[in-house]
C-alpha cells in the first residue's frame, strides 16, 4: 500500500509516524495524484498540535501531513473536466500532501507549467497564495512602505517580492542571519528581537502604511504601533489577535483564482518560489523539525522519487 507521513493523536513530534494506507480513491470532481513534491508549512505543525482555525473541518487520525503538493493525475472522478491522467498539476491536497498519491478537488487545482519544477509548484498553493491575497487585502500604492515580520520564511520571501513588483518599499524583519537573503528580496531588513522597533523607525522614521505579519504574539502587537492607521494591518499568524488591535486576518488562501494568479507570476518570473531546501520522503521528519524551529530560510519541499 502507498506510504505516507502522518499524525496520530494531537502532540508533539512524537505522535508522528510513517503509516500504509489504502490508495485513495477519487470521489466526483476530485482527481487522484501521484505526489511529486510538498511545500512544509508552520501550519503543518500547528495542525498536529490539535490547532484548529475557526471554520476549519475537524481532523480525523491518523491525518495525512502537509498542505501543498504537485504531481501527476493518475484517475480522475466522475464528472471532471479541463484535467487528463497524466497531466502535470498543484493545489492543496484533501488528503495531506506528505505521501505517494494525494487527492485533489479538480475546482482547486491548475496545470503546473512545463518549464516550472515540481518542488516550485509545491511551494505555492499556501505560502505565495497567503502571500498574494495578503498584499491583496492591504491593497498599498506605490511609494508607501510596507513592515513586513517574518520576512525570511516561505510566505514573507513570496510578500516582499508580490509588494516589490506593485513599487511598495519593504522592511522585512528577519534574524541577522538572514540579512543577504532579505535584501535579495529587494527589501530593507530589519533586524528581529528585542528594539526591532526603534530599527524600524531609524530607516522609517514617520512610521509605516501597512503591517503585514507572519509571526503573532507580542511581534505583531510591537509592529501595529509603528503604523500611520491600525486598518492597514494584517496578519497570517494571530487571527485573533490583529482583530483586537484593529486589523484582519489573511483571507482564504484558496479562494477562486488566487492560485492561478500565483502560478502566473511565478511562470512570468515575478516571483522565485524560493525553495532553499528539499529532502525525500523519508526525511519527512527533519523536514518538518526544521520549519518548526523557526530559522528556516525561504520554503522547505519534499520530494517523492518516482
């Protein structure tokens, strides 16, 4: 049976496990998919911690891991149109992602262009869509000047370049470390921790227009002082949160035409995926250790040899 990468109770690291499971079988307007690639996520790990977003469908265990996937149609349910098996597609997976075959919903999915690598399509369907209805939503002009928090994960890499390309100056906080890769981005970094704040007002000093974060807590409370007015800030991170301070959350990453859009600028070479890390399946753990620890740099994939 087709190997996967799962969760099986809520927790920590520990109540994950590679499992055999039954092939999945495609209901109408679903397509089955051999896996190619997977994007890691922090939600993946939220997810396994028994977070639930509210709206959210309730987790049934063992849960197939990971949100993002490219790959190859295999069948395809009754009633499909615009797909053939064989076709090269991306979407986000009703099955979990972190296995040999995954089911998709054919509304959700898009072909996957010829010349863009399996482990680029993979790192799309939440981070640069978040990243894309994100920027969307704060809807900045050219010239303002767009904060940017955890600029250095998979999602701020995909924000500060969608901003960048729409003429918004970005200060992208990320560690030191990061520093070369965020100004690759075209950004202004911003050192984390402790004072981020006075960094931010030595290269802004009348403030900011917009807050996009990525981090919650006591980051995001810290960035909605720095900005001109609470209603151009919004979060992927703290839902609840960016409401009590006067902003919104990020909308529906999946919301129709989003990740066609994504896939756009990323085929007209707008946006580089930037996926700095891929391991196979069977390195699912460590994959999903490093995500977790917060320094990873640009978007982690997995990779499912064919």
């Amino acid at each position: 049976m087709p190997k996967a990468y799962v969760f099986e109770r809520f927790g920590g690291p520990e109540v994950e496990r590679f499992a055999e499971l039954p092939l999945p079988q495609p209901g109408a307007g679903e397509l089955l998919v051999a896996v190619r690639a997977a994007g890691v996520n922090p939600v993946d790990w939220k997810r396994r911690s028994g977070l639930r977003p509210p709206g959210a469908p309730e987790v049934r265990l063992p849960a197939v891991m990971g949100g993002e996937v490219s790959g190859t149609v295999e069948r395809l349910g009754a009633g499909v149109r615009g797909f053939a098996v064989g076709d090269a597609v991306l979407g986000g997976p009703l099955t979990g992602a972190f296995a040999e075959y995954a089911l998709l919903s054919a509304a959700a999915a898009v072909h996957k262009p010829a010349a863009m690598a399996w482990s680029d399509a993979a790192a799309l369907p939440i981070a640069a869509a978040t990243a894309l209805v994100g920027v969307r939503q704060l809807a900045l002009p050219a010239g303002a000047t767009l904060l940017l928090t955890g600029a250095g994960g998979g999602v701020g890499t995909a924000a500060a370049q969608i901003a960048r390309h729409h003429g918004v100056r970005v200060l992208g906080v990320a560690g030191p470390a990061k520093r070369a890769f965020v100004e690759s981005l075209g950004a202004v970094h911003v050192a984390s921790g402790p004072g981020f704040q006075d960094r931010v007002r030595a290269v802004a000093p009348q403030g900011v227009d917009g807050v996009f974060d990525l981090v919650g807590g006591e980051v995001l409370a810290a960035a909605a002082e720095l900005l001109r007015e609470r209603s151009a800030l919004v979060s992927g991170a703290d839902r609840v949160a960016v409401g009590a301070l006067g902003g919104v959350p990020v909308g529906p990453a999946r919301a129709a035409g989003v990740l066609e859009a994504v896939v756009a600028l990323a085929r007209d070479g707008v946006l580089d995926p930037c996926v700095s890390r891929v391991l196979p399946l069977s390195r699912a753990a460590e994959a999903l250790r490093g995500v977790e620890s917060g320094h990873a740099l640009g978007k982690t994939v997995i990779e499912v040899e064919r």
